[in-house]
C-alpha cells in the first residue's frame, strides 16, 4: 500500500483533480450567460428595421363616457386589430380598443373609474389593473372570466363548463368561486390611492403571458394636486414608455411558443421557454426602436417594463461622447419616492414601474441620446433614441421632498413573519415542469395565505431563478435584499420586486382597503402561468 | 504534537464545510434564515481555514512537512474566491467551486487521517 503511494502518483491524481476542478469552472464560466438571464429568446422570422427611425407614439388618453355622479365611466372593447408595428409588416393583435398599447385612461386620486369592458375576442379574458388599490370583484382575478360570445356551445374547455382554469396540464381543476359573466363586465376601481403610472392587463388563468404577448395591455395613471403642485416636467414633457419585447413570425405575426396555438384549451409553452419568453424586438408603446424629438429641455419619463420575461438595465448613452448620463428617479411601482434618487443605470423587472427625470438640456442641441439595455446584447440592447432638437424655456423642477406620505412602517410593526420559496418544481397531474410558490402550484380553490385586514406582515422571499413578485392590493417597503440593505432602486412603495437567482428580499407591507380574495405571484408571465400564484384572503 | 493539532484543524475545518451546502439547501427550500447561516458559516469555514493555515506552517516549520501548507493555501484561496463569488451573487461560479471545495476538503480529511505526518529526517529530504 505504502508503496503504490509514490510521491509522484499523489501528485498526479492531484494534479488530475485539480485539471478537472478548473476545468469545470471553465465550462461553467463559457456556459453560463453573463448576466444571468431567465428565459430564451425568439428570432424573428422578418428583416427587422434600423433602430430609431419611427417616430415615438404616445397612447391615446381614452375619453370617458359619463362623468356624473363622482364617477368617470368608461368603456372598452377587446378585439383582434391588425397593425403595422414592423414597417411593411401587417400584424394580428388582441386589443384593447384597437390598439397597442390599449388607450390611457387618466384619472384622480379617490375619483372612482367604472371601466366597462366588452370581450369581442374569440377567448374569454379578464381585466387586472396593476398597482391598483381594488376590491376583489373588480381586481381581475383569473377564473373571474368574461367569456365571448358562444364560448359555452362551442367547448372552449374539454367538458363545456366554461367555469375557469380547467385545463392545468390535465389537472382538471375547479373554481367554486369564480364569477363569470357573458360578453361584458364593468370593474369599478375606487383609486384611493397614491398617485402613479398603474397598467391594467389580461390576467386570465393558465393564459396570461400570451394573451399579453398578443396586445392586451395598458397604462392607467393617477394623479393628485399634490403632485401636480410639485412642478415636475408636465405636458409634452411627460412621456409614458411602455417597454416590451416581442417576436415575429414569417406570416407577420407575433411569433409565441403556445402549446396551443388557439389559446383555448391547453396552456403552456413548448420545454425550451418554460423559464420565460423573450422577443428579438424592443418596443417602446409599441414601435420597434423608436426615437422622439425634445427639446433641451427636463422631461418626466415613466417607465413600465411590460415584457413577460424580459429584465432591463436601463441607462442613457450620449451619442456624442459615447458617455453614460444620470438621471433622476422620482417615483416607483407606488408612487413619489421621498426625495429624488440619481442614477447612472437601473434595473427594471416586468411589471415594475420608474418615474424618471433626463435633463436634456444637459447636453449640445443636436445630440442624440440612446436609452439601452445594459442587460441586452446585439440588437436587445437598443430600446430607444431621443434627438435634442432645440433650446427651449423650462420652468419644470425637481424638489428636494417629493412626498411625506410614504408609510413608515418598522420591522417591530410586523405581527407576523411568512417565508415563501420561488422556485422551478413538478406540477399538475402529469407531473410536468412548472413554477412553484412554496413549493405548490397555483389552485384557485385553495387559500394559501390568510391576513387580517390592517395588519403589518414581514414577508420573506427566496428565489432560484429571476422572479419578479408582484403583491395584489398593496404596497410593501424592501426592508433587505440578500440579507443586506436594499439597493438604491427598491426605494419608496412598491408592488413588484424583482429577485434574482438565489437571492432573497424582506418585504414590509401592511393589508389595507378591502377583504376578499386576491392574488400575489410571479410576473415573469410565462412563470405566472404555470403555476407561479398564490391565493392571499384578506379577512 | 503539531501532527495532532493538524488533524484537529483539517477535522473542525472539514465539518464546518460540509455545513455549507446544508444551509445553502434550507435556503433555497424557502427558508429565509438559512440565508443567515449560509453567511455565519462562511464566516466560521474562513476563519477555520486560516486557523489550518497557521497550522500547517507550524507541520512545515517543525515537521518540515511542506504540502500541508500548500494544500491549505490553495484553498484558502479557493474559498476566497468562494466568498466574494457568494456575496456577488456570481451562482456560475459558487456553486461549481462549492463543490469542487467540499471535495478537497473531503480529500484532506482522509489525506490527514490515513497518511501520519511523521517528521522528515534530513536524510530523506
């Protein structure tokens, strides 16, 4: 023995274990993606144009109906429309009202909107306003259906009970609860809340991700006098940026990996994008690249990221000196921040919102400056272009306090402390690959957490991959992430913060307005629809 | 003397090792605290690891035994690397290199076990 235990052959099998350890550390450095990325990207089958050549549009401010009685009323109809996103290229959608993004609708703190939505799509849907402050029955929950015409004859799911989510890979599975309603269904959204950009989408059970994907989306802004009365840049100077990714298809279409193509009976997507799906093509309000003129001038910018699965790391490059250029945050998911946050680049998740403000004015007339993604590569790294075309008078500021409203809630407030993982997992009948919340799939008819209206919780999230949670009803404070202080773009109220692999956050929130059943989830789309909910009662 | 103090240190530090990847699954179960453990116990590994080093320069010095203290440098610095990777968030690399530092420390512990360090005589070096 002692003898086969030659110095030279201890030092090879070191050696060897030594080659294979480093090695391994090389293949993992060549395979892995740098940054870590959740999801795989579709290419689009069509020439994609130059970036910043179509012009930016902005959504239409859709007009009410009525006004009286203390209430906006609105209506909207969800229909196929056809559109020219790419140029010379004809587009099928789902809309909201006929375009993408769907209309704005504007409204004011404490004014109750009634938004009465008429489903003329060939599947049901249902509307959620994100961010809002809503009563269960109008807060969109997924088997809360609004079915279109002759869904029930015509066997939309397997046994002709057009009662809600039946289809869970197989698993068969039953709403009691679900309130349905032929065609159409007004939700009303008493807005008792603080101002901010809030986005109003389809959030239909097992569907969600491409019903989105196809066009059902929207902003929803809510303003106060406060705000008004703070003289940020208003106007033309305040733009909404809608930021998505999509993918294109030969025919023109919106390129999506559905199992079923029809979107009626079977949800998911094929294996290779069950961690998310991704476009080759960044739109902002809908057009590819877009660039806008603006004077040298502040301009307010809010920000969503409505992508399923797409994480950005905004940031402005000067075209002139190739320099990276601060900017101020103002505002997050819920509204002002206490005092403005200046950045050099910032992370946004789907689903969260930033209030920004870019002081063009800050550089030469003529200039170009670039909005990219420091996440993205190759072409998914431009988002947008703004070309400083003129001198201009600006009376707009930025205060030192922008609100003293926030909660202030403390740790010792919590009277209690929940923990959830995030995490990939088996679900369903057929045990297929899904996304679990404590290691359970989405049931609607089974109640996961119970709160009592008016407590402060802690809550404690874990993730193995990219998960942005999104909380409905409430905002929470980011009390830490990765066990240290939060980063500087968790500041202010939020209602979707974005985990990365293997990281964790503490959320501070309390449970305020109403009592009913509600939702919170991944808003990794894809994530959302296979299995990534949960069902939160508030008592 | 040293030859014991090298297989207490190569033991304690070996244990404390093989904690890590516990915490690392309590945590990535959901459970919130095993984040807090995961940490402590790469404090304690690092801390255990320098205390092996020192160790090993005292095999080195009395039992003019020199790979003890290689060995232990090498990962010293592997857990180094370990650490930062961990705080950074870089899962690319803390998790391959995790293991691949349990393994050593696997090896170390038998290496320490099996194989006496008896001291060099001048006649064999």
């Amino acid at each position: 023995m002692r003898d086969g235990l030659t110095r030279r052959r201890v030092l090879a099998v070191g050696g060897a274990l030594g080659a294979m350890a480093a090695g391994g550390l090389g293949l993992a450095a060549g395979l892995a993606r740098h940054p870590a990325a959740t999801g795989a990207e579709l290419r689009s089958a069509v020439p994609l144009p130059p970036p910043y050549r179509v012009p930016l549009p902005l959504p239409e401010v859709l007009r009410p109906v009525a006004t009286t009685g203390g209430t906006d009323r609105y209506e909207l109809v969800q229909r196929e429309a056809t559109a020219e996103i790419l140029p010379g290229v004809r587009t099928r959608l789902w809309t909201y009202g006929g375009t993408f993004p769907g209309p704005t609708i504007e409204s004011r703190r404490g004014r109750p909107v009634t938004v009465t939505h008429r489903n003329e799509l060939p599947v049901p849907t249902v509307v959620h306003l994100h961010g809002g402050r809503t009563p269960a029955e109008s807060d969109g929950y997924p088997t809360d259906l609004v079915l279109p015409r002759g869904w029930g004859a015509t066997g939309g799911h397997g046994d002709g009970h057009p009662d809600g989510g039946t289809g869970h890979h197989g698993g068969g599975m039953r709403d009691p609860r679900a309130v349905t309603s032929e065609l159409t269904r007004a939700y009303t959204f008493p807005l008792d809340q603080r101002p901010t950009l809030l986005w109003y989408h389809d959030h239909r059970m097992d569907f969600t991700a491409p019903a989105i994907w196809r066009g059902l989306a929207g902003l929803h802004v809510v303003r106060d006098d406060a705000e008004d009365a703070l003289g940020l840049p208003a106007g033309p100077r305040e733009l909404p940026l809608m930021i998505t990714d999509r993918a294109f298809a030969a025919d023109g279409s919106l390129d999506y990996p559905s199992l079923d193509p029809a979107l009626r009976t079977r949800p998911g997507v094929r294996e290779p994008y069950l961690a998310g799906v991704l476009g080759d093509v960044i739109l902002v309000n809908g057009a590819p690249w877009p660039v806008h003129e603006v004077d040298a001038a502040r301009y307010r910018l809010r920000v969503l990221n409505a992508s399923n699965a797409r994480h950005y790391e905004l940031a402005f490059v000067d075209e002139g000196d190739g320099r990276i250029r601060e900017f101020q945050q103002v505002g997050s998911d819920q509204g002002l921040l206490a005092g403005p946050v200046t950045h050099s680049t910032l992370p946004l998740a789907p689903a969260e919102r930033h209030d920004l403000v870019f002081d063009f004015s800050r550089v030469p007339v003529g200039t170009v400056v670039r909005l990219v993604n420091r996440l993205g590569s190759g072409r998914t790294r431009d988002v947008m272009a703004f070309r400083v075309t003129r001198r201009a008078r600006d009376d707009s500021r930025v205060p030192r306090v922008l609100s003293t409203d926030l909660p202030d809630w403390r740790r010792a407030d919590a009277v209690r402390v929940r923990d959830f993982s995030f995490r990939a997992g088996r679900m369903g009948a057929d045990g297929g690959h899904g996304w679990l919340i404590g290691g359970r799939a989405f049931d609607p008819a089974r109640t996961d957490v119970t709160v009592r209206l008016g407590d402060v919780e802690l809550w404690r999230l874990v993730a193995d991959v990219h998960h942005p949670v999104h909380l409905h009803l409430t905002g929470f404070r980011v009390l830490t992430r990765g066990g240290r202080d939060p980063l500087p773009h968790d500041a202010g109220l939020k209602d979707t913060v974005s985990l990365r692999p293997g990281e964790s956050v503490e959320l501070l929130t309390r449970w305020d307005g109403y009592r009913g059943r509600y939702l919170f989830h991944c808003h990794n789309a894809e994530h959302e629809d296979m299995g990534m909910m949960a069902n939160l009662e508030v008592v | 003397m040293w030859a014991g103090a090298w297989r207490a240190a190569v033991t304690t530090h070996g244990v404390a090792v093989y904690g890590q990847p516990v915490f690392a699954g309590v945590y990535l179960s959901g459970d919130f605290d095993g984040l807090g453990m995961h940490a402590t116990g790469a404090d304690v590994v690092t801390s255990l690891c320098l205390v092996q080093l020192i160790v090993a320069v005292g095999v080195w010095v009395r039992l003019r035994r020199a790979w003890p203290f290689l060995v232990t440098l090498a990962l010293a610095a592997a857990e180094t690397v370990q650490y930062f990777a961990g705080t950074a968030g870089a899962l690319w690399l803390h998790i391959p290199l995790g293991v691949f530092t349990v393994a050593a420390a696997t090896l170390l512990f038998a290496a320490a076990w099996l194989r006496p360090l008896v001291r060099r005589e001048a006649a064999d070096a």
